[in-house]
C-alpha cells in the first residue's frame, strides 16, 4: 500500500487540487450539521413544526449520516472510491434541492435524510482517496490531513456563521439551496481532478448493514426522543433495548459472515479501536461546545444570529491556521499521542471556563473569546492524530472500510453526546424555581458545558491509556 500510494502521489501533479475539491465536499457534509441552527425559528414558523417535532430538522440528518457511513465505507471499496463520491454528491445535491423546497415538514425531514444518506457515501470515499493521495509521503499526508481537518472543524463553526447570514439577509430555503451550485460545481470538477480510484470483488453485506443501520439508529433515537418522553419510560428504553439486540446480532452477523460488512479483525490494527474512541470522545466534547455557545451567545447575551455567527469566526480561523501550518509539525516533533492528550485536556479546560464564567451579563471579550480560542486550540490539535489514528493500520482493500469507522465513530459520538447534554441542560432548566426564564436557561448551558468537559478529559485519560506512541523513526516521518 505504501509504495503504491507513494507512486499514486508522485504520479498525479493534481493531487492538491484533487484535495481542495475533497475538502470542499467535507466541509459541505460537516456544516449541515450546523447550517441550520439559527434558521430553526424560522423553519418552525414557515413550516408549522411544533417545538417537539423541530429537533428533527437536525436529527434526520445525523441519524442517517451516521447511521449509514459504514455501508457507505464498503461501497466505497467495493465499487470504487471516485465513482461513490460523485454519487453521494448527486444525492447530496438533489436532496438539498427538495430540502429548500419543502413544502411541510415531512418533505423537509426526507430532505434532511437523504442529505445524510449523500453525505454517508461522501465522507469514506473522500477521505480514502486523501489517504490514497498522499499516504506515501508522511510529510505531505500530515499537510494534508491538516487541510482535511480544517475543512471539517471550519464546516461545523462556519456553518452557523453562514446560516445568520443567510438566514438574516435570504431566508431559511438558502441554507439548503447553498448546496445546489456547490454540489454540481463539485460534481463537474471531479472527473479531472479524481483518478478513478481502487475497486476489489466482493459482494454488500445487506443483512449487516441493516442491522448496523437500524441500531445506530436507534440508540441515536432513543436517546434524542429521552429528553421529551422520559429516561425511564417504556418507549425510551425498548428503543434502546431493541437497539442493543440490534447491535449484537450485527456482531453475530459479522463474525460468521464470509464477507462481512465489517470483518472484527480490523480492530486488532494497532491503534484502530482506541483511535474511534478518541474520535467519540473528541466529538462528544467539541459539537456540544458550538452548539451551547452560539445559544449562549443568542439567547443569554441576546446577539443576533449574524452577531452570534461572527463571534464563531476567530475559532473557526485558530483552527484553519494551526491545523494547516502547525499541527503536523507538532505530530512530527512529540508524536500522535502527545498532541491528542494535549488537545483533548485544552478542550476540557475550555468548557470548564465556559461553565464557570458565562454569566448572564457577560460580554464577549472576557467571557467567550478565551475560552472558545481554548477549545479551538484543543480541536486543531486532537483532530488530526485522532484520526490517523483511527485508520493505522488498516489493510489498502479496507481503507474504505476505515475511513467509514473513523466518521462513523466521530458523527455518532457527536449525536450520542449532544443529545444527553441538551436533555441535561432542559432538565437542570426546568429545575430552576425563582429564577428569571434566560437565568434558568443559562444554568443549564453551564451544566452542559461542565459535562461536555468530563466527557473531553476522560478521552484524554482514555488516550493515554490505550493509544500506542509509534516508533521514533515513524514519528519523525509523520
């Protein structure tokens, strides 16, 4: 696999442009994630969705992202890594087309779906042909992969950013309709600057998928629907009962299967399994650290939607900066490992700040800019060797397959862990007698945010545990 992803990288003068284009499909599937934050009032008033029913808007999207980024992974392998993610593309596209034209809101909510079905088939198959990029260069993979992850972190900040943009100045539609020219602007560059990628025999292991699939699913439901109907009662817990039986017959599945969706050996790489948990637990601090934030920023410190976005921006802008020109000379000098337990301690400590210091009269300057640069310090430097981690190791006929795990793991951990922190918050909020509405509300951001911390901290004690430091010879090389 080296020599020939070396030959691939010396062979192909286009190969940074070939990435700029990947990065452009990352940072689109990453920002609907977060695009259409500050327009939810304003789809909820345009569509008539009930304040119980518009959490959906956001979670069709995730749910079947993650859900379905394993099968996206195998079909990357299997059919070939261009030919996949021009088809994610196509329906990335098109489905944002029916998104912004939704006329109620079970049109919008099949939108959101299939906008998480493309970005499924778009995200393994990208990331792979990054990897098949520049995998025989560690220099150039670590630059790289700097770029990939600045495109992702800045897709995810930015996206709020633009959704008041255009939500301010256009209307809610746009945050949807964005994806149109972008996509086949996208879909028109690819042929050229994409080779056309590797292609192995075998055959899609239906039965696993969907199992995977509905388990994820469900776990993913079940935890989202606990905030409105309870922890404890029955709906709640059969879902996530069913989706433990699920997940259990997958694993059946996949150990006696011929060719299983995703063969267990896989996890015996070294450092694969402990770089999907980093991943988990990065996610699982960083998405609830943007999303309190910008709610802070609206409806504690009462910004506008615009206000709130450009206070996003030196985050997103630490991060385009250390991820592309600092970081992989980090990894270079003090490893995988030093760098992920640094970054994943800077992001505790920065929702740590955040959920000792954001009164309800603050002021941006003092009480959001150093602690949001704080855990953007954290991100740009976990990011990079938590998912080089996440796909050592792995064969070059399952890099598909890797890349698959490494999304699934970072876009699960990321709906797993802000759905607990948003039923955490309601229910310290609602918790609150004698206290003013915004008052109450504000306590629960900061109980959000001390959790979304513990979350971020036991990652790095995680990482330290069972991450591995290669040899010196590689570090140096990376």
């Amino acid at each position: 696999m080296k020599n020939q992803a070396k030959a691939l990288s010396q062979a192909d003068p286009k190969r940074w442009l070939a990435l700029a284009l990947l990065c452009l499909a990352n940072f689109m599937v990453i920002m609907d994630t977060s695009i259409i934050g500050v327009a939810l009032p304003a789809i909820k008033e345009g569509l008539g969705y009930t304040q119980a029913s518009l959490q959906w808007v956001f979670n069709a999207y995730v749910i079947f992202f993650g859900g379905l980024l394993l099968l996206g992974g195998r079909l990357s392998d299997l059919f070939g890594q261009r030919r996949i993610f021009m088809w994610g593309l196509s329906i990335l596209t098109l489905a944002s087309l029916l998104a912004g034209l939704a006329w109620n809101e079970e049109t919008l909510n099949v939108g959101r779906a299939l906008q998480g079905f493309g970005s499924a088939l778009i995200a393994p198959s990208a990331l792979t042909i990054v990897m098949m990029l520049f995998g025989g260069n560690p220099k150039e993979l670590g630059k790289a992969l700097g770029f990939w992850g600045a495109s992702a972190a800045a897709g995810g900040s930015a996206g709020v950013f633009l959704g008041g943009v255009i939500t301010e100045w256009l209307s809610w539609q746009w945050t949807f309709l964005i994806n149109v020219p972008v996509g086949i602007i996208a879909l028109l560059l690819s042929p050229g600057l994409l080779a056309k990628g590797t292609r192995r025999k075998g055959r899609v292991d239906v039965i696993g998928s969907i199992f995977v699939t509905a388990a994820l699913v469900l776990v993913v439901y079940g935890i989202v629907t606990a905030e409105h109907n309870g922890w404890g009662a029955s709906s709640t817990l059969w879902t996530l009962i069913s989706a433990a039986v699920l997940f259990i017959l997958f694993l059946i599945v996949q150990a006696t299967k011929k060719e299983p969706l995703v063969p267990l050996k896989i996890f015996k790489a070294s450092n694969l399994a402990a770089g999907n948990i980093a991943l988990i637990m990065l996610a699982g601090g960083w998405i609830p650290l943007w999303y309190f934030l910008n709610l802070y920023m609206q409806q504690v410190l009462k910004f506008s939607a615009f206000a709130g976005g450009v206070g996003l921006l030196p985050m997103t802008i630490l991060i385009a900066v250390f991820m592309i020109f600092i970081t992989g000379k980090l990894i270079g000098k003090f490893g995988m490992k030093s760098n992920l337990v640094i970054g994943l301690i800077a992001l505790g400590g920065s929702m740590l700040l955040f959920a000792g210091n954001t009164p309800n009269d603050g002021n941006f300057i003092v009480n959001v800019l150093p602690a949001s640069l704080l855990g953007a310090l954290g991100m740009s430097l976990a990011y990079i060797p938590a998912t080089m981690s996440a796909m050592s190791g792995a064969k070059p006929d399952e890099a598909g397959l890797a890349s698959g795990l490494a999304n699934t793991s970072y876009q699960i951990g990321s709906a797993i862990s802000l759905a607990i922190m948003v039923a955490i918050a309601g229910s310290i909020t609602a918790s609150q007698t004698g206290v003013d509405s915004v008052a109450a509300l504000n306590v629960g951001f900061q109980h959000a945010f001390f959790w979304s911390g513990i979350v971020a901290f036991a990652g790095a004690i995680l990482t330290l545990l069972f991450i591995r430091s290669p040899k010196k010879d590689e570090a140096s090389n990376t």
